[in-house]
C-alpha cells in the first residue's frame, strides 16, 4: 500500500496557541492561479478579503514566502494563513492540569469550554489555553469532551507519539467514568446496562435513537439521591457523541442543565454561565503507550 507523503511543517508560528491554517490545492482543477482557487474555495470569508491577504502577503507557500496574487496554479501545493477571528467571549475558569510529564498533560477542563477549536471556539479553548500558559506549541488533544461537559482531558505532548494514545480511545483501553446530576426516579432498576443505536447527523444538534444494532453502551449506576434529584455514575463501553445525555433522556431522566434533550432550548447568550450541564469527566484509566506506567486520573471538580 502506498504510504501518504506527510504535509511540510507549518511555516507561520502559532497565533494566541492556534495553528494556521493549511490548504492543500486539490489536484484536479482548472483555476489558473492559487488567489483563483482561494477566491472560490473561501467563499465564507467574505468579499475581497482573500484578495487583500494576497495584497499584504498573508497567505504564504512552505518556504515562508508570501504567494504573489498571480502566482501559478500548481496542483498538490500547500499554503498557509492565518484566520482573522471574531473576539470570543473570555470563559471565566480555569483550565487545571491534573498531571505533566514529557509525553502527556491531563487537564481538568470547565464547562462551558471547548477541547479543541472548532466553530466559534478558538481561542477560547483548552488546547489554545494549554499551550499557551504552559507554552507547548505542540500539544495537541488525544480525545474531546464536548464544550458542555467538565472533567477529564488527555492531551499528547509530541506529535510523533500522539497516534499512541489516540489508539488507546480507539480500541477502548481507556477507563472512562463519569458523574451526572438528574431526576430522581424510584421506579427505575438500577444499576443497568443500557445499549442502542445512536445516530448523529450533521447540522442536526441532537442525536437520536434509531432501530438496528446497538453501537452505544453505558452503564447507569445511582450514587446516591436527595430529594428530587440524583447523582449517577456513568461507565461508557463506546463514545458516541452525546451518548450519556441520550441514553440518561432515554431511561426518563435527563441531566440537569441540558439544552439538548429532551427538547432542544433556545441559546442563550455567549456570556451566560449560569447553568452548566452536569455531567462530569470523573475519572480516567489507562496504561501508558508509551512508559507502562499505570496511570489513574480523578477529576477535582464537582457537580
């Protein structure tokens, strides 16, 4: 099988703990130059914006060099800018690291704060903070948590060894446990082992449920309860995403705070921390890939 040609490095430096971006030209194609290409592909970037960052040298090739707005289509090239980014509404918590050695960093990450950019969130995530604050431009993220949820992150300190301890997510030799606050309902038998199907569509906010086989799995476990509400422990055999909310909304308990389900909300504004989804990353187990160690993660925050 042939092997794919890694990508040059980038040639611009990080900005505020964000990579630049990198396009590869495709190789088929009739545009006669690379502005003509960019023009087209970076529609969303508004009119005559590609062309002034061609005017003040922005977009550059993997020498460093700015790409002059005539320059030649050449099928395969790569370039690199930098995005102009919206000002991002600051989250007002800190991003605690757990753990620090060469290879990783386990972060306990807040609510309300992405993983990794994507969308609005740039910025104002937790690889960009990381990197930054403990000034590791090239930390990158082995899994996500979403935006919502508080807990746990591992994070890969070198590139080289980052497919390691993705590897380990994938074939589930992670230890993973969570905590949810929801409703409290003495009807229901637990602990138990809910499975289903899941499906996600893109554009669509929420996941739903459908007829088929099972490719979701977690195990519901009550921790203890007070008045109407309890607090759950959550053991995911898989990682669909949104997988804990949908299958706690499935058993007629919904976690607290969720805008999703059962019925997506109205969103609320950028600055309005008030409620926060309670679903927590409680803990994280795994042997190292790369040293053996025997490593065992709890998460400081609480519900």
């Amino acid at each position: 099988m042939r092997r794919r040609t890694p990508p040059p490095p980038a040639p611009l430096p990080q900005r505020d703990g964000v990579d630049p971006v990198r396009v590869r030209l495709p190789r088929d194609g009739a545009w006669a130059t690379v502005r003509e290409h960019l023009v087209e592909r970076l529609t969303g970037a508004g009119p005559g914006t590609v062309e002034g960052m061609f005017a003040a040298g922005l977009i550059v090739g993997a020498d460093g060099r700015a790409v002059a707005p005539d320059a030649p289509y050449e099928p395969g090239m790569y370039v690199w800018f930098h995005r102009e980014l919206p000002p991002e509404v600051p989250v007002p918590f800190p991003v605690e690291v757990v753990y620090r050695d060469a290879h990783i960093v386990v972060a306990d990450k807040p609510h309300f704060l992405a993983t990794t950019p994507r969308g609005g969130h740039v910025t104002e995530t937790a690889l960009a903070r990381l990197r930054r604050e403990l000034d590791l431009p090239a930390l990158s993220a082995a899994h996500r948590l979403d935006r919502l949820t508080a807990g746990l992150v591992l994070f890969t300190v070198r590139p080289e060894e980052r497919g390691a301890y993705q590897n380990l997510f994938r074939d589930r030799r992670v230890r993973k446990e969570y905590e949810a606050v929801a409703p409290y309902d003495p009807a229901l038998t637990l602990p138990r082992t809910v499975r289903s199907r899941i499906v996600k569509e893109r554009g669509v906010l929420a996941a739903r449920e459908v007829e088929g086989e099972p490719n979701a799995e977690t195990y519901v476990e009550l921790a203890g309860h007070r008045g109407g509400l309890a607090r759950y422990r959550l053991v995911p055999a898989t990682g669909q995403t949104h997988q804990l909310r949908v299958h706690l909304n499935a058993l007629g308990i919904p976690i607290l705070g969720d805008p999703l389900y059962p019925v997506v909300t109205a969103p609320v504004p950028a600055d309005d921390f008030r409620q926060p989804l309670q679903l927590l990353a409680r803990r994280l187990e795994f042997t190292d890939p790369v040293t053996g160690v025997e490593h065992r993660f709890v998460s400081g925050r609480v519900l």
